[in-house]
C-alpha cells in the first residue's frame, strides 16, 4: 500500500512540474539609456554683418622730377599722420574640416574720415589737405575652432579712396587729386558665436598700399604763374582695429538653416 502512495505522489510531482516551469519568466532584457546628445557647432555656412573701429594712417610724399630741372619742388617730400573712427559692413562664407580647421572668403568696406590740414609741408605758402575715404578688402582667412571660439589670420587685397588738396597762397591756386589707391592686407582676429545665429569678433588689420604718382592738377588759378600738373609720389600704411557682429546662415531646413 504504501508502495502505491509513494508512486501516486512521484506522478502528481511529475505532472505538476511543466505548469510551475511556465510560470517561471525570464526578465525581459532591457537596454541602457542612451548617452544624451552632444551639441557641436559647425561653422559652415555664410555670413553677413556690421562693424565699428578705429582708423590709424600714415602717408610718405615726395615730388617727382618730371616738372624740369631746378624746380623748387623737385625732391622735396614729407609725411602726414591722421586717424579716425571707421564703420562698416562685412560678408562672406566659411567652410569647416577635418574636425576644427575652417577656411573662408570675406569682402568688407569701411568708411573713414581720417583727414589732415597741414601748413608748411614744402615751404611756407601753401597748405596740404588729405583725407582717407574709405578702405575695402577681399581677403580669405583660415582658422582652428574650439567649438564656438574660432581664432583667424586673413590676408588679400585691399584698397582705398583718397582725396588730395594743395591750396597755394596769395595765388589762391588749388592743386587737387583722387585716387583709389590699390594693395594688400594682412590681418588677424577672433569671433564668437554667442548663439547659433549671432556671433562677435574683434580684429586687427595692416594696410600696405602701393607707391603710385598721383597728378596733381592745378587751377582754377595758375600755380606760380602757368598753369600744369605736377606728380606726386605717395607711399601709404594703414591699421585698423574693429569689433563687429555678423548673422549666420547656412543650407539646411528651417528659417535660417541647420547649424549643427
């Protein structure tokens, strides 16, 4: 009998067990929460913007030896030195790489008023009056971004509107030349975007402008009793000093573009 009993539980135990393994679930795999994003600015893009700085000019003039031998002119020269407040607008497009490395073309202009009467360049009797219009520049400039910093050199052509007076006395005669004076520039500065559309830059750039003979014609008056014009050889540097804002854009959904 107890032969019997012990059988019946050994079968009950056996039938039993399938139902208590499928009770047993195994906890379903769960994945680890993704790393949250990370935000890279790309500098990519195009650019427009304004900016505001200072002007410092230095002008080397000498007379050139076309108005004949014993010409009390002839080889006479001098310097002039003005400055001035600038403002003006800039554009241009960047192109990042290989990481940081960012490469662009921009083109400026600034308007200027650096302007000087000076007495006594030559002799006594008459005054020079000269004055810097404008300066512009088509450079390309390259740099390394540290995300949103990017520190640049730049360096292309540059040019600039002069105006030039002579005003001899008693005569009353007046020499006067214009000119657009061509040359390069060589710069360095450093931007900032404050957000994904703004960014902030200040900037130091050297002007070498080429030696050119600017013909300065007189009138309405003779100059010293005939009336000609007579060349005049220039040689001019410029440095500037600004800070500026610019508006990015670049291709890519949205208003303005994607910037990342």
């Amino acid at each position: 009998m107890s032969k019997v009993l012990l059988a019946s539980v050994a079968l009950v135990i056996v039938a039993a067990t399938p139902s208590v393994a499928a009770d047993i679930r195994v906890p379903a795999y769960r994945p680890p929460p993704a790393a949250p994003a990370v935000y890279i600015f790309n500098w990519t893009g195009c650019y427009v913007g304004g900016n505001v700085g200072g002007l410092w000019v230095e002008k080397d003039m000498t007379i050139l030896p076309s108005l004949g031998p014993g010409n009390p002119f002839l080889g006479q020269s001098f310097s002039v030195n003005a400055s001035s407040v600038t403002g003006g607008l800039q554009a241009g497009c960047n192109y990042q790489f290989a990481g940081g490395w960012v490469v662009g073309i921009q083109g400026d202009y600034d308007w200027a008023d650096a302007h000087l009467d000076r007495n006594d360049a030559f002799f006594g009797n008459f005054t020079n009056t000269f004055s810097v219009e404008s300066v512009s520049s088509l450079t390309g400039r390259i740099g390394y971004a540290w995300g949103r910093f990017l520190p640049y050199v730049k360096g292309g052509a540059a040019w600039e509107r002069d105006e030039f007076t002579f005003n001899f006395f008693p005569s009353g005669a007046i020499a006067t030349a214009s000119t657009t004076r061509s040359g390069w520039t060589l710069g360095i500065g450093g931007e900032y975007a404050f957000t994904d559309w703004i960014t902030g830059f200040v900037e130091y750039d050297h002007y070498n402008f080429d030696r050119d003979s600017d013909n300065f014609v007189c009138g309405p008056l003779a100059c010293f009793g005939r009336t000609f014009g007579f060349p005049v050889d220039v040689r001019e540097t410029a440095d500037v000093f600004k800070v500026g804002l610019n508006l990015l854009w670049s291709p890519g959904p949205g208003a303005f573009g994607a910037r990342y």
